[in-house]
C-alpha cells in the first residue's frame, strides 16, 4: 500500500514540473522526425535562360524549404536591364566574399556580314550599320520570324541575294531583292527587337533593344 501512494506521489510531481509532457516547452522546436534520411547534392550552379521578349529583371525568388518541413519564398527587388542572349545563373559563392569575374573590354569594332558593291552591312553587338549611297525610302518589322525590312532606291536589275549569318548570333540570315524603282534588304533576327534608326551621310545604323 506504502508502494503504490509513493508511486502515485512521483507520477504527480512530474505532471506539476512539465504542465503538459506531450508538447515541447517553452524554447524548443517542434521538429518531425523520421527514419526516412533524405541527402540532397549542395547547390552549385543552376543557369536560367530568359526569352528574347525580356529587356529587365524585375526581381528573384526563391523557394526554400525550412527545417520543419514547411515552405517559404524570399523576394529579392532588382531592376536592372538585362540581356537575354545571357544565361543567369543561380548558385552559392565557392570563390569567397568579394569575389568578382575578371572584366572584359568592350568591343566598338563592327564586323561585315554581307554586302554588294553598292551595299555593305555591319554588325557589333546589337548595333546594325548599313553603308550605301541610296537613299532608304522605308524601314520596318515583319515577324514571324522576326525581320527588319529596307527598301533603297535604285534601278537596277540584280539577281536575288541571300547569305546565312549564324544561327547563334543576332543576325541569322540577310537577302536581297530587286523590285521596280527600288531593291529590298531583309535582316532576319533571332528573337523579338525594337529599333531605333540613326541616319548620317551614306550611313544607317539601327540600334536593337
């Protein structure tokens, strides 16, 4: 009988000490464990590539998972003008704090694409230059796929002019077609621009954005 009022006495200090033992206290976590150990590869590098439509970059979220399993996004504010024909890249900083790619020069130097005696076309980048004495009469886009048209005026009868540029580049294809009174240059692109149009003397130079 002695035994079994102190087992009951134990049993009831032990309750007085915890208010409930089935919940953690005050300052611990409630973590859910399982026999089940899940072991993840550490993030290293995850490129994302943007469509030819996005001039900015508005903003990064990410979507993590926290300890007790729940989900949780964190929004990073940015702004900034991007290039899509760039990858962006996700990953954890292995180089250390501070760390920054080596810079490169910029190149201002134009490149010819294609080009008749009358005609040459240039490129740097996303900057297009057309040098010829005609004057150019139009300028507009066509899409599908996506195209700048010229229109110059000339007579002159020429045979149809087509060159492939790269399938890589901002210029994939230029062709060239004679019409009455004038002739028709087709700058095929390899996504969607706008244009600004800058004229000079003998010059045309169109700038993508």
């Amino acid at each position: 009988m002695n035994k079994l009022i102190f087992l009951f006495s134990l049993f009831s200090a032990l309750l007085i000490a915890r208010e409930n033992p089935f919940f953690p206290s005050s300052g611990e976590m409630d973590i859910p464990t399982s026999n089940k150990i899940s072991k993840l590869d550490p993030l290293k590098r995850v490129t994302l590539t943007l469509p030819s439509t996005a001039r900015t970059i508005e903003s990064v979220t990410v979507t993590y998972k926290n300890l007790d399993g729940s989900i949780s996004k964190v929004t990073e504010d940015l702004e900034n003008s991007v290039d899509w024909h760039l990858p962006i890249f996700v990953s954890q900083n292995y180089g250390g704090v501070g760390s920054e790619p080596k810079s490169t020069k910029k190149s201002s130097k134009y490149i010819k694409i294609a080009g008749l005696k009358f005609i040459k076309l240039y490129k740097n980048k996303k900057t297009l230059k057309i040098e010829t004495k005609d004057k150019l009469i139009r300028n507009f886009l066509l899409t599908k796929p996506q195209r700048i048209v010229c229109d110059f005026q000339r007579d002159i009868s020429i045979r149809s002019y087509e060159k492939i540029i790269s399938a890589k580049g901002i210029v994939t294809k230029v062709k060239l077609g004679n019409h009455k009174g004038y002739y028709r240059v087709v700058i095929e692109l390899d996504g969607y621009y706008r244009y600004k149009l800058k004229k000079s003397e003998g010059t045309y130079t169109f700038y993508l954005q």
